[in-house]
C-alpha cells in the first residue's frame, strides 16, 4: 500500500500505470477542490498542464494524444480516488502542507503482527514477491 505526498505528482503515476490504483490508501494533497466540478478542475488543469500557479507536472503527459483525451483520463482517476476516499486535502480544514521532494511512501505491516499473525505473514510475503516482480 503507498501514501500519497503530491496529487499532481501521484495522480500522474496512476494515470500512466507506474502505481496501480489499488495500491493507494490515501494521497495527502496540498489541493482544496473538486474533480466533479468543472471550474474547480480547468482551474486545477490549467496550473499543472501549463504551470503559471503551479509546476507544470502534466506539461508532457501523453504527447501526441488529443488535449480533452488527456485532460478526462486524468479527470476520471481524480474522481476515483475522491469519490473513494483516497483523496485528503488538509487545506480544507486551515493546514498548508510543504511540497516535499518524494511523493510516495510505502506502508509495511509491523513485526508483532508478522510474529503473532501467520497468516498475515504468508500475505506480506506473496506481496512482496509481486511487488519485486513489478519493478
């Protein structure tokens, strides 16, 4: 399972398979919007598709592809991810977060449990030999 640190950085690791949806828990944004309503996401769009209030993370995804394909596909994972749950934007509730250099962080299961759990130790250990072999 992973943590997301960046929306725009992690958004686009999902949208182009680097991280399987499934694998997120939760990302951690420093956004305060909504996917489902269009100002709030041409306005999200705009800043990092062209930069001007924000890095221009999608200014080369998907070259060669049509602007609205590219523009829905990532609309499309963002209201996945809200509409599960698996967007936070603490910026909604007064915090400002710093953008950090690292955007993921990779959760593990604690020894005790591995020890006291055998079956959740047989888990993490198919886990990780699926996760090796992803890479």
């Amino acid at each position: 399972m992973k943590i997301g640190l960046s929306f725009s950085r992690c958004l686009r690791d999902i949208v182009e398979a680097r991280v399987q949806f499934e694998d997120v828990l939760v990302i951690i944004a420093r956004t305060d919007f909504d996917p489902h309503v269009d100002a709030h996401w041409d306005q999200l769009w705009s800043g990092y598709r062209y930069g001007g209030w924000s890095n221009p993370e999608w200014s080369d995804a998907e070259p060669g592809k049509d602007e609205e394909v590219v523009k829905d596909m990532y609309r499309n994972v963002a209201m996945q991810l809200y509409d599960n749950g698996k967007l936070h934007q603490p910026r909604q509730f007064g915090a400002h977060p710093a953008r950090l250099p690292y955007h993921w962080l990779d959760t593990v299961v604690p020894e005790d449990e591995l020890k006291q759990h055998p079956a959740v130790q047989e888990a993490w250990d198919r886990y990780q030999v699926i996760a090796g072999l992803a890479r």
